[in-house]
C-alpha cells in the first residue's frame, strides 16, 4: 500500500512531483491496477516507482511493462496542463481535487474491496472539500441502482425513497446514468436542506470534464453543489463501454448496501448487486409487477437472498450502525414510494387499472365505459399524477404514497 499522503494537491492548478508521478502511472498502457498496486507497495509513492528503476519493476510487472514504465506516455503533458487547468478553475461554490490512494481523504470503504482505484477525480462544494473532515459518509450511504427504461412507477420509487432516504441522514450513492440512477440523484437532492451534506454521490465512467448522458449537465451542476461527483477515470475520457461496469464496483464499495429498485436480468445493476454481495454489503431488492421486464432482475435477486423492500424501514433496521436514524423513522410507517398512505375512497378507474400497464381496451372491458369517457377519465388522473402513460397506448397507475 501507498504511504499517506497529505501534501497532495487538491484545490489549486500547482501539480507536484508526486501528482505528476500518479498521472504517469495511470496513463502508462498495460499497466492496470494490480500491478500499480504492487509497485506502490513496493515503492511507497508513486514518484518513489521511477527511483527504483527497472530491476525492482520486474519483482512486480511482465517484461513488456517494464518496457512501458521506462518511456513516457503519449499524453502524459497534455494530461498534466489539462489537469493543472481543471483542478485550478471550478465553477464558483465547487472545489475540484484528486485522492489518490493512501490519501488521508481516500475512502475507507473502498480500502476494503479487492480492486480500489487508484486515483479518484472529486468535485464537489467548497465547504465540504475544504473540509478535514471524512469526505465520502460510509457507513452512512446506501447505493441506489436500476434500470435505464423503468416503468413510471420504478421512477417514483426511486425518487421518493432517495428523497426519504436522504432526510434520515443516508447518502445516495448511483451511477448518474439516465432512468433510476438519475430519479435516485433528483430524490435525494430534494432532500439538500435538512440533510447534511454530500446528500449525494455520482460516481461516472468518463473523465469529470465530460458528461454523459449530455442531458445530466443541470444534474452534474446540482450534484457538485449538495454532494460530490467521483470518477477514477482521466480528463478526457469519453463514455466507453467497458467503464460502466467497472465503476459499479466503487458505487457499491462506498455503500454499505446496494438497492435495486427495477432492473432487467441482463441489467448492469445486478453486476453492481453481485458486487456488493461480493463486498461483503448487504443487498436489496423492490419487487414489482410479474409482467415487467423491468422486475425480473429484482425477482432474480430475491431468490438468490437479497431482502425485499417495502418500505424504508426495511432498509434502515438491516443496516448495521444506523440504529438512531431507524428510531428516527419508525414513527411513521413509510412506502416504498416514501410517504405513509392516506386511507381515501378509491376512484373507480383508478381500482380497475390495479398495478401493472394495461391497455385502454382492457379497460373499456373491466370497467364497461366507453373509450370517450375513459380517456376524459384517464387525462384528469394523468394530471393529478396518479396515472402514467406508457408507450404503446398502455396505462399504468401510480403510487406516491
């Protein structure tokens, strides 16, 4: 392991020899992170690597990475001015910085999975990077992962448990990608002002100076105000396929559980399940329609002994160390949609549609309404917010709780 590091620069564009040194051995090709790992070991820094020279490299690197640390990079300048340059000019209230591993503000969770990053690229509030006090809230934070297209409910849950969630005090930790992720970031940062900070954390696939999907800028922007944004890929990178899934391993290191809310049985949320598991961190599971692709992966992983989850105590009660927030909760009982139901007569329309998508023909036979009166019907509870339309002339009913 790396020797601590305290000196390493974070908030301003000056780059040490120290921090030249961790860009060069992130940038040098064939050179993954078990071997760097074992020459940071070996070293005891990363600019200590060039001073033992090739013969200690071979105790921990083939023939043809030796090769590879003797010469430098192709980028390795540009990299080092780009950085210089993003580190010295966030937008105004952010702080941007880089933790490598070892640094006193690298996460402890992530010390005790099998495969931490090596460098991790921050950006987030100045009051909370300017801080000494532990940047990243384990055991304090709970993953919260599904599906890119979930079902109008899966974006409900995810928010409002995100948001209910949040208001006790837990970070939501997701991947920023489009559907779940995102609803999950939105939930939590509707709790910004009565949660401490970092509400939320966004660990990305691409370089911080990227954002992907381009329509989570606004996102991006209100995540650095009221959480932190975390990658441990260089400036510059651009959404590859393969970073996706290797960055699920950091969201569910920094939790101590991982929640699916939708997921499909090829989806990347059950990879970052698996981890977790893995992880030794518990893992959690809404379960939802059995005629929704969107649930069979939830399904999937409550067969293999993830706990179902109903409500936010659910979560709460199974997370070890969280037992004054879980008192905090148990005087209400609460949806998986976030908020305790109201007894309330049930409209009609609203009873026959029940809980899975069903098309307007099937409605016009439960209810025996024509179609005309139906869709005036179905508009009003789609204003209200109780009712969804869905591609493919399907509708579907909403819990808020």
């Amino acid at each position: 392991m790396a020797q601590e590091t305290t000196d390493f620069p974070r908030h301003d564009g000056r780059l040490d020899d120290e921090a030249a040194a961790w860009l060069r051995l992130l940038l040098t090709p064939g050179v993954g992170r078990t071997t760097a790992r074992k020459l940071l070991a070996r070293a005891g820094s990363a600019q200590g690597i060039w001073e033992l020279g090739p013969g200690a490299w071979r105790e921990c690197a083939t023939e043809a990475q030796v090769r590879a640390l003797a010469v430098l990079p192709e980028r390795w300048q540009q990299q080092l001015e780009a950085t210089a340059q993003w580190l010295a000019q966030p937008a105004p209230g952010i702080v941007h910085a880089m933790v490598p591993l070892g640094h006193v503000q690298y996460p402890d969770a992530l010390l005790q999975t099998q495969d931490p990053p090596l460098l991790l690229y921050v950006q987030g509030p100045a009051q909370l990077l300017a801080a000494q006090a532990p940047w990243f809230p384990y055991p304090h934070a709970l993953a919260v992962v599904g599906s890119r297209s979930p079902s109008a409910q899966g974006l409900v849950n995810a928010r409002q448990m995100a948001e209910a969630l949040a208001s006790r005090g837990l970070c939501i930790v997701s991947g920023l990608a489009q559907g779940i992720d995102a609803a999950a970031h939105e939930g939590a940062l509707k709790a910004a002002a009565q949660a401490p900070a970092p509400v939320t954390i966004a660990v990305v696939g691409t370089g911080l100076d990227q954002v992907y999907p381009r329509r989570h800028a606004g996102l991006v922007r209100e995540v650095a105000q009221h959480g932190l944004v975390v990658s441990e890929y260089p400036l510059g990178t651009g959404p590859l396929a393969p970073h996706f899934p290797q960055r699920n391993r950091i969201i569910s290191g920094l939790s101590q559980g991982t929640l699916v809310v939708e997921a499909a049985l090829k989806s990347g949320s059950l990879i970052t399940a698996r981890l977790a598991s893995e992880q030794g961190r518990e893992v959690f599971a809404i379960p939802g329609s059995i005629h929704a692709p969107q649930s069979r992966g939830c399904h999937a992983l409550l067969r293999q002994g993830a706990k179902l989850v109903e409500t936010v105590e659910d979560i709460l009660e199974e997370l070890q160390g969280l037992e004054a927030i879980a008192g905090e909760a148990s005087g209400a009982s609460i949806t998986v949609a976030g908020r305790e139901i109201q007894d309330a007569p049930e409209h009609p329309l609203l009873a026959a549609m029940g809980h899975d998508p069903v098309p307007l023909d099937e409605l016009v036979d439960r209810t025996g309404w024509n179609a005309a009166q139906l869709q005036a019907q179905l508009m009003e509870l789609e204003l209200d917010g109780c009712v969804a339309r869905l591609p493919g002339g399907m509708y579907q009913r909403l819990v808020r709780g």
